[in-house]
C-alpha cells in the first residue's frame, strides 16, 4: 500500500492515500467526517440530488483500509452521519455491512458537529480520547498532540496551466488536521483564514491520492 509515513507527537504514524490515518504501533485506523447518508439526508429535505451511493462508496474505501492495514482499533473523528439519527434512515445492507465491520474491533465514535454519536450502534461514543502522547477530537481546540478533523482541508496547486483540488492532512508541531473521508464531503482550502491561523508557519500538506506526497501547506499570498 503507498502511504506517507511521518512523526508527530512522537507517533510514528502513516497518511494513507485514502484520506485514513494508520498508527501501526497501535493497530488503529483513524477516519473523520464520513458523512454518512447525506443523500439521504439532502433528499428529505429537497435539497441537491446526489448519487445514492456515497455511503457504499465510503463503506467499501473504509473496509478496504482495514483489510490492507489490519487495524483492530478504529476511532471515528465525529461527523460519522450526515445528521443525527440518520443511521436509521441507511439501507439494511449498508448498516449491516457497518456492523460486520465493526465486529471484533474495539470502535470509537466522537462527537461531531453533525451528530453526536450513533447511539443505535455498538462501540464507545466519547467527546474526545487521549491515546498515549494524541488527544483525539473533531474540532480542534488545542494544539499538543491534537488529532482532529472537521474542517475537510484541501489543497488547491496549479499544474501544467490548470487548478487542482485534493484532500489533504494538515500536519505541524502541535496539531494534525485529517481530510473528509467520505465521498461528495466538500472541503476548506488550505489557503483560507481559519486553517492559516490554526496551522503553524511551518506546516505541510500530505496530500490524498494514489500515492500521498508531503508538501509545504499552499498558504493565501501576502498582499
């Protein structure tokens, strides 16, 4: 599997082109925002008709992680579901491949933004989760070791006379910022004023795709 493995907070950890996080000392997995049923959510409310197969999407690129990494621990960086109570609305099939999933591995879901933890599903459902030197949340708060989603950070680079976009990690000395990892999530470019005021002069991008490359984090140009 490629992967940009790099050091923070002492952790050796490992960017996945996915968007995932692989600690392998600890066999965990970590995911954030998989917004899972926004279409299902957005339907309801007459909003914007995506494909109905963003969840399967996601589910299939989540259990293809763990079968690749082996992870026997997963942690849910918060935003799991679309809305809260939505899990109920997912096909059968799709909450059932989740629990399959799920089975035999020790799951954390943290509180996000969207909802506040599947309650219908197993697993520990927790505001935030200290882990050895990381601290686990959604939104960050503050930095030392902080682990943390929610913003869907990208990276917008030009290249051969055209604009790309691609999910990226936002890492420094003190903070760590994961991609959306659901499909049709959006994202913040790394150049606004909310991720240039969290992250470190020094920070990089680990950009997503097929294979994760590391590079300085694309900032707005002094003006």
């Amino acid at each position: 599997m490629n992967m940009h493995p790099f050091r923070f907070a002492g952790a050796l950890l490992e960017a996945l082109p996915s968007g995932a996080l692989h600690w392998p000392d600890q066999r965990l997995l970590v995911v954030s925002d998989l917004h899972l049923g926004k279409s299902a959510r957005l339907s309801a409310v007459g909003g914007a008709q995506l494909p109905p197969y963003e969840t399967r999407e996601t589910l299939a690129r989540l259990s293809s992680d763990l079968e690749a990494t082996g992870a026997v621990r997963v942690i849910c960086l918060g935003d799991s579901f679309d809305a809260p109570d939505v899990e109920t609305a997912l096909p059968e099939d799709d909450l059932l491949w989740l629990s399959r999933m799920m089975a035999g591995r020790d799951w954390t879901w943290i509180e996000g933004n969207h909802d506040p933890g599947p309650v219908a599903l197993g697993g520990a459902h927790r505001a935030a989760l200290r882990l050895g030197p990381l601290v686990f949340r959604h939104i960050a708060t503050e930095p030392g070791g902080e682990v943390s989603g929610h913003y869907h950070p990208k990276a917008r680079l030009a290249a051969r006379g055209r604009v790309l976009s691609r999910p990226c990690f936002l890492v420094d000395e003190g903070r760590l910022i994961l991609p959306a990892f659901g499909a049709y999530t959006g994202g913040l470019c790394t150049r606004s004023a909310v991720l240039s005021g969290l992250m470190g002069e020094n920070a990089l991008a680990i950009l997503t795709g097929a294979r994760p490359v590391a590079i300085p984090m694309p900032r707005a140009e002094a003006g």
